[in-house]
C-alpha cells in the first residue's frame, strides 16, 4: 500500500464508521407508524392477526427449575385463562371480559376467588388478546418511539407504551422486526415489580409467527416458556373464562330466582293432605355461595313466615340448610350429601332437634329432588323414633314464575 493509498483508505474507513454509529441511523430513523408496520408483517400480517379469535398454546414452563406443563387460552376481544403448577400448587389465572378471578394453591386457595389487587391488575395487562405493537389503540396502549438504543449489548428500537394499568417498553430487533424483550409490571406474593420477558424461537403457527420460547424475569425469580402447540382459531368454549360457582353449589344454582308453590301439609301420616298455593324468592348470595330463601304461606291456619338458607361446607364436605321460622322460633340445621340428584340434609347430628309433648325427640329431613331450570320438588320429613322411619309432612312444588 502506498502512503497516498492510506489516508484514503482511512477517509473511507471514517466514512463507513460515520455511517454505521447510532447518530446517523437515529438521523434517518423511521416513523412509530412505520416500525409497527413492518411488525405487524413480520408477525404474519396485520389482516391476519385480526382474522384469529382463538388461541390455544400449551407447552412447558419451568418455574424453580421444576417443568411442568402450561396451558394459555385467549378469545377475542380480551378473554385470558393462563393454567399452571407452580410448586406442586394449581394456579389459575383468569380473565372473563370484566373481572378477574384466580385460583392460587401457593396463596392457600385451592378454589375460585375473585383476583385481589393487585393481582387483578396483572392479569388484566395480559387479557389483551393483541400485543400493544399489534395493536396500537388505546385500549392496548399508545406507542411511542424513543429511537434505537443498546439492549444488553445489542441494537434495537425502543417503543415507550402508555397503557391504563402501567407503562411498558418494548425492544423490537431493526433487521427482522421481531420482538426482543418487554419491560413490564408483575406481581409476585403480593409485592409488584418490574418483570423482564426475552423472546426467542419464532415459528410460523396458521400463518402467524409466534414466539416458542420466552425468558422471564422478576424480582430474584427467573422462568421460562417453551410452547410446544399452538391452535388458531380452535374452539375455545367461552365458559372456559366464567367463575364456576363456589364448590358443591353448581347443582343448586338454578333454584335462584321468583317461584310459584303448590304446597302440601297434612298433621299426620293418616290425615289428609290440605294443599294451597304461595310464592317464595330464593336469591342467590356470597357469590353463590349460599342461597337465601323468603316464603310466606297459611300452614293448616297458621300465618307463617320462613327463612331458609343452603350452602356447602367444603371442608366439612356436606350440604347445610338451615330453617327459622314463625312457628317454633327455632334455628333447625341440617346437614346431608347429594346422589343421584337427591339432596337429604337431616338434624340428627347437628343438636337442632325438637322436643315434643311428651318429651318426644323429634328429627327433622329436607328433601330436594327434581332440580331443573323452570322447577324443583322439596319435601319435609319428620321422624320420632331415632330416625328409623320417616313421615313426610310437607310437599313443595316449585315452578319458574314467568
């Protein structure tokens, strides 16, 4: 090489630095509209994305270094159900397009519960079936570009995203338009903190490209993702996302609601039966947990009023129905089991017994059959020799009042 070849081939050398350092290519930056753009390609197209209604992801998670296998479901506009084991404990993630609900072995709740703050919260940044690049409105978010920055070493465009529940930052990759990280808010044993999530492995799934594997990051935890099967537009029952009522109340849920009676009384196993017709509200409490029921009606010529109640015990595992009324003034409890679409609760057990002239113990049953939408039967039973045989003193015909 010449002494004139050097300083041109170090002009040139300048040159092509000059070009490649991050103030000149910030200088021809693209637009936020563009970049997202090129995203939405880059992901499978924009119009295709917004042909999916479903998705159904699972794969394996491994979370302190345990694997276990995760399931995601997502609906269109925002339905979310994240299933997962995290130290041999069940947790459920859930969102139903208005509220949040999980259920959370780690935190003591082997049951559905409504999500608590700030855990709603959490769930309900995840619910959006769009990323905030897929989908800049305002609902997922308005997105901002701050310009290319060095992401743990690497080159990649910074998106600054304002959402309702929380800002974000996202690293889009310059050269394939890809997601790289996301910079987000998690919460974790009720203390909330920034959570970092890498994405790597992107496949084409249904003509969507779909990252396989994702790194988590937060507090001193580390997890990751690795999606094994991907259904686009499968079917996604949407009672999937709905809170299930409170355990062993499913079969009683449709006695809430306004009813017509036919009810029938007599005194004694011999005596006739006296029928007359009354209303009775049942209505539906504690999130379903219990059912509440008001009636008023003439019993052989006596004005009476009763207050009933059903529930399940889950640790106790039983049914419970407890009776007061205008005539004995007296709290009757009852416990039993469901069969065969029969529900028998009696007091025999419970200390709410009745003593009768003269000095007659008298135990009590409740008996529910017949359970549908429009209608129920209930029969109450009374026994005074221990429970060995039972006379039925009252029979409910309940129907839908239209």
């Amino acid at each position: 090489m010449t002494v004139a070849q050097r300083p041109a081939r170090a002009v040139l050398a300048g040159i092509v630095l000059l070009l490649c350092s991050p103030a000149v290519i910030r200088s021809a930056e693209i637009t936020a509209d563009e970049l997202l753009r090129r995203h939405a390609t880059a992901r499978g197209g924009a119009e295709r994305w917004k042909g999916v209604t479903s998705l159904e992801i699972t794969g394996t998670q491994t979370t302190f270094s345990t694997p276990h296998p995760f399931t995601l479901l997502r609906r269109r506009p925002n339905l979310y159900r994240l299933e997962q084991t995290v130290l041999r404990q069940q947790v459920v993630d859930v969102y139903d397009g208005d509220k949040a609900w999980s259920i959370n072995g780690l935190l003591g709740y082997t049951w559905p519960l409504p999500a608590p703050p700030p855990f709603s919260d959490a769930i309900r940044r995840e619910a959006d079936f769009d990323t905030p690049l897929l989908s800049p409105q305002p609902a997922a978010g308005r997105v901002e570009l701050a310009g290319l920055a060095d992401f743990e070493g690497r080159q990649a465009y910074k998106l600054k995203v304002t959402r309702p529940g929380g800002g974000e930052t996202w690293y889009v990759d310059p050269k394939t338009w890809l997601e790289v990280a996301r910079i987000s808010k998690t919460v974790d044993f009720f203390e909330e903190m920034e959570k970092r999530s890498y994405f790597s492995d992107f496949r084409a799934e249904g003509g969507l490209v779909i990252p396989h594997h994702i790194d988590m990051e937060y507090g001193t935890r580390s997890e990751s993702l690795q999606i094994e099967k991907v259904a686009v537009n499968g079917a996604v029952d949407p009672a999937r996302f709905k809170m299930p009522p409170p355990e062993g109340m499913a079969p009683l849920q449709s006695m809430a609601g306004e009813w017509d009676l036919k009810i029938e009384t007599r005194q004694g196993p011999r005596a006739p039966w006296v029928a007359e017709t009354a209303t009775s509200s049942i209505a539906a409490r504690l999130g379903g947990g219990m059912l509440e029921e008001k009636l008023s009606h003439v019993d052989q010529g006596f004005p009476l009023e009763i207050a009933r109640t059903f529930s399940y015990d889950r640790f106790q595992k039983v049914y419970r129905i407890t009776s007061t009324d205008t005539f004995a003034f007296q709290q009757n409890v009852m416990e039993g089991t469901l069969s065969e679409d029969r529900l028998v609760a009696g007091n025999e057990k419970t200390g709410t017994t009745q003593t009768a002239p003269p000095d007659r113990v008298v135990n009590a049953h409740v008996v529910l059959y017949e359970i549908q939408p429009d209608g129920f039967k209930m029969d109450l039973e009374s026994s005074t020799d221990g429970g060995k045989t039972w006379n039925t003193d009252a029979k409910y015909t309940y129907t839908r009042r239209r």
